[in-house]
C-alpha cells in the first residue's frame, strides 16, 4: 500500500530526487576536463576520446531498452538506489585507473548508473512536487542538470589546473558526492501512488498512442538539448585547446560552464513560459548558438565561444524543460517512468550518434571541420523542434 508523505518527508524527497537528477549530468560530465589529458597521456586520436564519451549514452540506452519503466513496479527508491551504486563503481574505477581499459568499464558502469536513475528521479521529482506545483518539475530537472553540469567542469578544471593528482582528484570528490546521495535515498519513500500493479517483466518502453504528437515533439526538443550537450561535453574542452587557443584548464572550464550557468537560470526564468513557447524560444536560441559555435571555431575568437556557451545554455534550458513539461502533463501517471525512458532512449541515442560521429569526422577532416557540420545539423533539428512546437496542441495543465 502507498505510503502517506508528510511535508517535511515530501520536500527532503523532492530535493533528494533532484540531486539525483545532479549526479546522471555531474557524472556524464565529470570527464570532461580530463579528456585532453588521457589524450595526451595516453596517445589518444579524437575517435578514441569521443569513444570513451558515447560508450555511456550506449549503455544508458541499454538499460532504457531492458528496465525502462522499472521503477513503475519496483518503487522509485530502489531504482535509485541501484542506479547510484553503479555509478559509484564506475567513478571509483576512473579514480584508480591505471590505463584506457579502466576508463572504458567505468564509463560503461556509469552509463548503467544513470540508465537505472534517470527516468525514476525525473519521475519522482514530478510526484514528490507539493499539491498544484508539478509542473516546476521540468524547471527543477532542468535546474538540476545545469548544477550538475556547472559542477562537473568548475570542479574538474580547477581541481586539474591547481591541484595535484590531475587526472584523479575530481573522481574522488565525485566519490563523496555521490555516496551522500546513496545515503539520502535510502530514507525515500519505498513506494508511491504512482506505481502500475502487477509484476515487472522487461519490455521495451512505450508509448500511449494517445499522447503521441505530444511526444513526437517533446522527444524532438529533449533529443536537440542532448544532441548540443553531447558536442560540448565530448569536445569543449577540446575545442578550447586547440581551437580557441586556451592553455588554462579553468578558464576553458569556465566557458563550458557558462552553457551550465545559463542552462540553471534559463530553466528558473522560463518556468512559468508555456511548454510549447519555451520549445520555440529554446530551439531559436539554438540556432543562435550553434552558429557562434562555428564562428569561434573559425575565428579562434574566446568571446565567441563564451557567447555560444551563453546561446547553447538558453537553448538547452528551454529545450529540455519545455519538452519534459510538455510529456508530463500528458503522459499517464501509472506508466510516467516508461514513457520518459522511451524519451531518454531516443535522446541518448542520438547523443551517442552525434558523438562518435563528431570524433570521426575530427579525426578524417580536423576538428575545425567537424564542428562546422555539426552545428549546421543541430541547427536543423532544433528548427525542427520549433516547428513541432507549432503543431495544434494537446490539452495542457
């Protein structure tokens, strides 16, 4: 039977499912900064680094695919639970590693972390909102995220360029945070109103055909915000160095902080902005930022690239929210975690697509090449995303 939830334990639910929003990005992320030094290190191509990227949206996806809508059956605590634990052992390999392989099985240990915690915690920071405010859910998610990703980069840049144990340190603070985390889940809920009866058996996510234009276009916008973030957390750092010419590991984090900072304020401004307006303003601003993007990579210009950060930031903020508002208006409450795992699946396979194809073609054709592709493909999807955001809608609440 459901447990009741006073206020208090709603709010410490809340803000514990929120954080754990935080780790799925402070952990994706939290290699960011290290990628030109395993380069370096180790003798890595471009291939190779973006490899060690999308290796985690593979395996996201993989748990999507086989436990989805796992937490609809088993209780939201439990799959956070599992899903911080494994994350746990794939930061604790990256602070031992010793050579590749231990990054590789780290980064798949991750991948199966987040895949476990994504969709439950977003799906717990809706149901542990307070009567009436459920939809400062995707604020709060996409608030979340931007920290984690903020965090990820401010943390590791200044760890790296002024502290010892470069390549190291920034996993053991991960570490602690993460145990933390572990520690404030296992005094969630067991269970919810919202879990479906019956028992679980693995399934592909799905989708009501009822709410299926709803999420054609959420999954459009989510997918965009993803498809960005994987250019700018698989080669940023990169791109700082070797295009932007900037030799400070801080200052270049600082510039991918800023897509994190303006990403947090964006998401707290448009949160009063109609699902279907913040995918349109998102997927403008988008555009906007790709295109300063590929002008910073061309001119070599820090400002321009500190702009882009700025554009990307907005862009993501309103693209992820807005579509994750939109779904959850919508999407049945029983079968809410499924439905965001279809979501995320689609998402994180595109960002692992738009990895691996980045890696390449900077690996063939130079990494100056790459980027001007790229942005000229997510400056199409994102104009598509405002065009979905167009289309008549359903009922919003």
């Amino acid at each position: 039977m459901p447990l009741r939830v006073n206020v208090r334990s709603r709010r410490f639910a809340f803000w514990t499912s929120a954080a754990v929003v935080m780790h799925t990005i402070w952990t994706s992320a939290a290699p960011v900064m290290t990628y030109p030094l395993y380069a370096s290190e180790w003798g890595l191509s471009h291939v190779a680094t973006t490899s060690i990227f999308a290796i985690y949206p593979c395996l996201v996806v993989f748990m999507l695919v086989m436990f989805g809508d796992v937490s609809d059956f088993i209780g939201r605590r439990a799959a956070m639970l599992m899903g911080l634990a494994a994350s746990l052992a794939g930061v604790f390999l990256f602070a031992v590693a010793s050579d590749i392989d231990w990054i590789f099985v780290g980064r798949a240990l991750m991948g199966i972390g987040v895949g476990l915690s994504a969709s439950p915690s977003t799906a717990a920071v809706v149901e542990f909102s307070a009567p009436g405010e459920a939809a400062r859910a995707g604020a709060v998610t996409a608030v979340a995220q931007g920290v984690g990703l903020g965090l990820a980069v401010l943390v590791g840049g200044a760890l790296i360029e002024y502290a010892p144990f470069p390549t190291r340190l920034n996993f053991w603070v991960l570490l602690l945070v993460i145990a933390g985390m572990l520690v404030a889940a296992w005094f969630l809920p067991r269970h919810t109103a919202a879990e479906a009866a019956g028992r679980w058996r693995p399934k592909l996510p799905s989708v009501s055909r009822s709410v299926f234009a709803v999420f054609l276009t959420s999954t459009v916008a989510v997918t965009t915000a993803y498809a960005v973030g994987a250019m700018m957390l698989s080669l940023g750092a990169q791109i700082a160095r070797e295009l932007i010419d900037s030799r400070n590991t801080l200052v270049s984090a600082a510039a991918i902080a800023a897509f994190a900072a303006v990403t947090a304020a964006g998401a707290i401004a448009g949160r009063r902005t109609g699902a279907r307006r913040a995918i349109a303003i998102g997927g403008g601003a988008t555009i906007v930022g790709v295109g300063l993007l590929a002008l910073a990579a061309w001119r070599h210009s820090l400002p321009a690239f500190f702009s882009s950060s700025a554009f990307i930031g907005v862009g993501y903020s309103l693209l992820f929210s807005g579509g994750l508002n939109y779904l959850n208006a919508n999407a049945p409450a029983h079968h809410r975690a499924g439905t965001l795992s279809a979501l995320y699946l689609v998402a994180y396979v595109m960002q692992a697509a738009v990895a691996l194809s980045l890696g390449v073609m900077a690996t063939l054709w130079g990494l100056g090449r790459s980027i001007e592709i790229g942005c000229g493909g997510l400056a199409i999807f994102a104009a598509l995303a405002v065009a979905l955001s167009f289309r008549r809608p359903a009922p919003e609440r």
